[in-house]
C-alpha cells in the first residue's frame, strides 16, 4: 500500500500567507518562504502553493516567491494560480516547482490540461478543484477563488480532466474550507469513485482525528491542510505519528538538507536525517547530470558513522531522498551500495 501524504498548503495574496473561512474573513499568517522551509523541517511529504487572487486579478504566478521556496525547501513544490498557459507552466516548472496545480483556465480550457500532459507529462499537472454542494450528491465547480459558479458538475469535471491527461486532482470543498469540522467525505468519495488517478483530500481539517479519519472512509492518497498547521495546532509530525498509530502507511524517510548542498564540481555534500543537527551524514562521490527545465540531479554513495541510526524504512528503500538542492535534485541510494 502506498504512503498517505501529509500536505500543508499556503495560500498567497500579495505576497503574503493567508487564511479565511469559505474563501472570505481572509487575514495574514506570515511569510510564503519561512511557513515553507518550516514544513519542510517538519517533514511534509509535499507544499502546496495557491496565489488565491491571480485569476480574479488576472496578474500572472508568483514566480519569484517559487524560486525563493525551491532554494530552501526540498519536498515537492506544487504551484497555482494565475496560469493561463503551456508558457506558465513552463516559468513555473523552470522556477522550481515540481508540478502546477491547474484550476480556474483549465475550465475555460480544458486543452490546457491535455498541451501540458503531452508536454510536461502527466505527472506535473494537478487539477486543482473549488466545489460547493447543490443538492444531496450533487456539487458544482466554482473558479475564480471560489467567487464564480461554473454550474459544471464536479463527478463530470473531473472525468473530462482524467481524460484529458490529469495526474492528480486536489478536491478544495467550499463548505468545508476554514471550517475545521472535518474533510467533505461524501464530495471525496464521489470524486475518488469516479476517477482512478490519486485524489488530495482538502478543506476542513480541524483536529488530530480528521486525517485518520478521511483515509478511513475515503480512497484519497493524501490529505492536505493549512489553518492546523499555520496557527501551530498540529504539525506534520504529530498528523504522521497518528496515522502511522492508527495503522495508516506513512512516509518517515524525509531529510532536511541544510543549505546550499553542493555546487556544479562538488564531490560531497552534508545532510541531516529528520532535521537533526546530531544526526549529520555525508554523501561521497556526487554526482550530478543535467535533465529537461534546465534542471540537475543527483546521486551518491552514503558514508554515515553510524548507519543504525537511519531508520528501518529508509534502509529498506531504494530510493530514501529524492529533494531539491539549489542546483536541483540529489537522490541517494545507500541500500544498494
């Protein structure tokens, strides 16, 4: 069984993280790049990013909040709002980002959707989905931050966008959001029926229980939310630790990478397991080779002191790291070595 992932998401309005409830009584939480680098050290399997008023505003991606957050953070970066093209998805891919969450354009244009799986792959592009309930088994999209109503029905929506070649789709339910009363299980379950790409539970998150319990009674692969974690009610950690003790599988093989990691020459680099500045390995023999976005990755052989005190799950893992450095992506292979 795959890993649950654990996902804070950090809406950006001028620059800043914001937090509000059914998409209004908006108000600031703090600094995109430092709620992010603190994420990444609690271990999030992924960050998600939404500039929540580009499409109303009609600006353009916060592209230089992206490259910032890929200097620092090494989870996945997923990107939204205001993409309006193949040439948005590209900046942002370039940027940094691992994936674009499409959401709003994608409805005008479903094109969009097919252009950047044929072009990117299916990987890099999530549908990202506003929906409201209408009547009993029945919701319908809304873009635009949640203002516009579509009148398109979701169950529909979201086969169109498997269709068309949509790796992923993050479900936002407009009557949960901000609420805390927990995930919209009968939206999720509508939707993780329809489709058979992963599904990323959203809005409504408001205690320890509710991610156990959206696993429990959904089929999503993860759960994400943002005011438990913003206002440090919860941290990943703490979200993880009940999944795993409620028999959820969840992934514990995340290592913080402490600053710039290694530069085009290098042969080393130093990281630290679980961001524990004790716990310091270094990796010999880097390597590194240029791929697609401009981007590189890289690979090593690990020389720890003490290899017990890497935990079980990452001995038995091919692959215990696969984050971003400045560069880009170092991946390690120590139980293969």
């Amino acid at each position: 069984m795959l890993a649950k992932r654990v996902i804070p998401c950090l809406d950006v309005r001028d620059g800043k993280v914001v937090k509000g409830v059914k998409f209004e009584g908006i108000r600031d939480v703090g600094d995109p790049v430092a709620c992010a680098e603190e994420y990444n050290r609690q271990g999030a399997d992924e960050i998600v990013f939404y500039d929540i008023t580009a499409s109303h505003e009609g600006r353009g991606v916060i592209l230089d909040v992206v490259r910032e957050t890929a200097r620092k953070v090494f989870v996945p970066l997923c990107v939204g709002g205001g993409i309006k093209d193949i040439d948005d998805i590209r900046a942002i891919l370039r940027a940094g980002a691992d994936k674009v969450s499409v959401n709003s354009q994608a409805v005008k244009n479903p094109q969009l959707i097919k252009e950047g799986a044929d072009i990117f792959g299916s990987q890099c592009i999530c549908l990202g989905v506003d929906a409201k309930k209408t009547a009993p088994g029945k919701w319908t999209v809304y873009i635009n931050g949640g203002r516009i109503d579509m009148g398109l029905d979701l169950v529909e929506w979201v086969k169109k966008a498997q269709a068309l070649g949509a790796g992923e789709i993050c479900l936002n339910s407009i009557d949960a959001d901000g609420t805390k009363e927990g995930f919209d299980i009968d939206m999720l379950n509508a939707v993780c029926d329809a489709v058979t790409i992963p599904v990323i539970a959203s809005g409504g998150a408001g205690k320890l229980s509710d991610f156990p319990d959206v696993f429990e009674k959904t089929g999503a692969s993860a759960a994400l939310a943002a005011s438990l974690f913003h206002f440090g009610e919860l941290t990943v950690g703490q979200v993880k630790d009940e999944l795993k003790a409620k028999g959820k599988p969840v992934n514990y093989t995340s290592i913080a990478i402490q600053g710039l990691l290694f530069k085009f020459r290098s042969r080393t680099a130093t990281v630290t397991v679980d961001g524990d500045d004790n716990n310091a390995h270094v990796f010999k023999h880097v390597w590194i080779a240029p791929t697609m976005f401009g981007r590189y990755y890289g690979g090593g052989m690990i020389a720890a002191p003490d290899q017990d005190r890497l935990s079980e799950d990452m001995k038995v893992s091919a692959v215990i790291m696969h984050k971003r450095s400045r560069l880009g992506t170092l991946m390690v292979f120590p139980s293969i070595f």
